[in-house]
C-alpha cells in the first residue's frame, strides 16, 4: 500500500522496490513482449479513498479492532488455481497446498510462527481450471479482469459459508493464484496484490510461481511483504540496495528476508521461505509477546521468538526510537539464518553486534542484488553474542547498557541498565 500511495514526486522509490524492479541482467531473456499499462492515477485515487475509509473504521467504527484486523484469530482461505490459455501451468496443486496449508514452512506455518499462535488459517485449494483468455493479450495488472474470470470459472462450485468465519457472507482470504509470468519491465510497477472485490473480505492475485521475474515457487514471502505495507502501512527497510545499501538486509521481511534467509539462496528459492517480521511490526500488527523495560532489570529473559512470541522493548526516554529485543534461533523460518541469538533493534534499524555495518557497505553494483551472491545480507556476527562473542551494547545516544548477554539452557538472558 505504502508503494501505491506514494506520490509521483516519491516514484524513484517505487522503482528501487526490489520486489518490483528489474534485474538488468535478465532483461535480454525475459525481454518484454507485451506493454504494461501506465499506471492508473485514477485507480491510485480510489485505493487511496478506500484505504482511508478503511482505517477511518478502525478508529471510529463500531466493530471491534480484532474484527478489522485481517490477520487475528481463526480465518478461511480459498486459492484457486488459473490457468491461462497460453501458459500451460507447471507446479503441482500438492505444491500449492504445501506452500498453504503444510506442516512444514507454509503460510499457515509462517503465521503461527510470528503471531505466536494468534492468527491461524487453514482452508483449501482448488485444482487448476482453464480460462479461455490468453496470458499474453493481458495487461499484467488487470486485477479486475483477472478476478472476474478466476469467479467465472470457479464460483458455481464454491461454497462461500465454508470460508467465511465471521459469517458475513464473504469469503475471509480468497487468493488467486495464476499462470502468468510478469516479464521484465524497468519502469515503475505498482505491487499489483490486492483489490476490492465484492465476494471476500480480503482479495489477493499473485503468480502461481515466483513474484515478478524471480522465484519458481508459491511467493508467499512477496504476499506478506506487500500485505505489510497494505493492512499495516509497514515500511520498506531494504534500503539503497541496486548499490549496495542493505538496510535490515535478510533479517526481516520488510527488507530483503522477503526473498529468504541468506544471501546463497537458490534464485528459484526466492520469495518461498520469508524471514520474520521485525520486532517492530509485531508491535504494529498485535503480534506476540511483549515486555516493556523502563528501568534498571538484571537477568531479562527471552525464549526463542519463533516458539515464544517473546520481545522485549527497552523504552526510550528521552522520546526516540526504542530498542526492541528478540531471541532468534535455529527453528522454523529462522533455521537458516546465518546466525542466531539476541537481535537488538533500534525502532526499526537493526543493531549489527560486530559493528562492521557490513549490511550497509556492499558492493555498488547498480541493479538488483539478486541470490545467490557474495554480498552480506546478515552474518553470524549479527546477533549477540554470535560468532563475534559481543556481550555488550552501549548505546551512545540515549546511554542505555545492555550486558551480560548470553545464551542459557534455550534462553537469551542480559542486563539491562539506564544512565
Ligand atoms: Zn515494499
């Protein structure tokens, strides 16, 4: 949502958006054969509207916020695989269901995960039909169109009471996943996720593999990064990366851990296995365990955020941003991480422990940094104490002391101490 809203004046930055930039050394394959549309102004007029009603319902309409809050509680999904006339399909419904609904690294999985236990989806898809509409006669971006064909096809056999938790006659989450490939195009693209339509409380269109012209795969970490600007107006946090500014780098999926955990990742592998969302956004979306520090505390304890919920916000007091702590260890979506142990955030700038700021001095190479490659995007000496054994964090600004960090039996435990 962020990307869409922006002004005209701010389009430079939609352009560098990695989930939706170009990697120039890719074009000559993928060269584009079909124009995108320019982008709407009117459309981006009506989103625009429509968002501001919609949060204008948060604060002043009856229904509680949980009610509104699009990932809370127990909700349906359906996905529905279409396949266009020109683009034979070529990933497995069973894949689909896996990367939906399965025991191991899904969506469903993803959210347990990261709202510890809060939000939980489950539902069904159903196997690809054919549309008689050719892929290639297609704006890439016709949400419109492409819905109204998916319900076409598939309505006469959908059940919406099976999907609709909170019965108001809508289908929770309905996803349509399709068989189309965006081919590369250099210029500004919208996110091209979400819209408005009438039969589901939430709609999203996405490629059935890969976001753009990355990934094989279902892109489920493209889904959530881009529902992070668009339920919760998260921040892009990638940074400069086409020259070699990372940001957040992997460490969270409002940066570059929308495409995965470490910078050797299969390029095919892009957008299937997201990191966690930052301590930050939980806080935002309602997620976790929180513990609020405004004074002196020795022995504060963290469980492994992927199994607890658990962090931990040191409360800034001269008004700044606030440091927001967090134990990420060797589970779930966090396995694969190059490191693991205490993160230390400040607002939404990650603390790197060896204070190389190695995530923020990569190499200038003026296009998208595409995995698998040398580049830094988060390091065992990330974390505190990781490989760099780092027990200690003076924060110059504020004087606050974080010490005596350490692992303990499954646990992070340190001090906290305030000037
Ligand atoms: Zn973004």
């Amino acid at each position: 949502m962020l990307d869409i809203l922006l002004s005209d004046s701010k389009a430079v930055k939609i352009a560098s958006h990695p989930l939706a930039t170009t990697n120039a050394g890719m074009t000559g394959r993928n060269a584009s054969r079909f124009e995108r549309q320019p982008f709407n102004d009117r459309n981006k007029m009506k989103t625009s509207v429509l968002f501001i009603v919609f949060l204008s319902a948060l604060a002043f309409g009856g229904i509680s916020k949980d009610e509104l809050h699009p990932w809370k509680n127990q909700k349906k999904v359906l996905v529905l695989l279409l396949e266009w006339s020109d683009r034979p399909s070529s990933i497995n419904v069973s894949e689909v269901e896996e990367a939906f609904f399965g025991e191991s690294l899904s969506l469903k999985k993803f959210f347990h995960e990261n709202s510890s236990g809060t939000y939980d989806i489950s539902g069904e898809v159903m196997p690809w039909r054919s549309s008689s509409l050719k892929w290639e006669e297609l704006s890439s971006c016709q949400l419109n169109t492409i819905v109204q064909e998916a319900w076409q096809v598939f309505s006469s056999d959908i059940e919406i009471s099976s999907y609709d938790s909170d019965s108001n006659g809508k289908i929770d989450h309905l996803f349509i996943l399709h068989s189309g490939r965006i081919r590369a195009r250099s210029d500004m693209e919208s996110p091209c996720v979400f819209m408005n339509f009438s039969k589901a409380d939430h709609t999203a269109i996405l490629q059935s593999q890969g976001a753009w012209i990355y990934g094989n795969h279902v892109p489920i970490g493209y889904y959530l990064h881009e529902a992070g600007h668009q339920y919760f107006n998260l921040p892009d946090l990638y940074g400069d990366h086409h020259h070699g500014h990372y940001g957040i780098g992997m460490w969270g999926i409002m940066g570059l851990g929308a495409w995965g955990v470490h910078n050797q990742i299969p390029t095919e592998d892009m957008f299937r296995y997201p990191s966690h969302f930052e301590p930050k956004s939980k806080e935002v979306m309602g997620w976790g365990h929180f513990q609020y520090i405004d004074s002196r505390v020795e022995n504060v304890t963290l469980r492994p955020v992927e199994t607890s919920g658990d962090i931990v916000v040191v409360k800034n007091l001269q008004g700044g941003e606030n440091f927001y702590l967090e134990y990420r260890s060797a589970q779930g979506f966090s396995e694969n991480h190059l490191g693991h142990g205490l993160l230390i955030w400040k607002g939404y700038k990650l603390v790197q422990a060896d204070g190389r700021d190695d995530l923020n001095s990569g190499t200038d190479l003026g296009r998208n940094p595409t995995p698998p490659i040398d580049e830094n995007f988060g390091d065992a000496s990330d974390p505190f104490p990781g490989s760099g054994d780092v027990r200690y964090y003076h924060d110059q600004e504020t004087g606050i002391i974080l010490k005596n960090i350490r692992l303990e039996e499954g646990v992070v435990k340190l001090d906290v101490q305030f000037p």
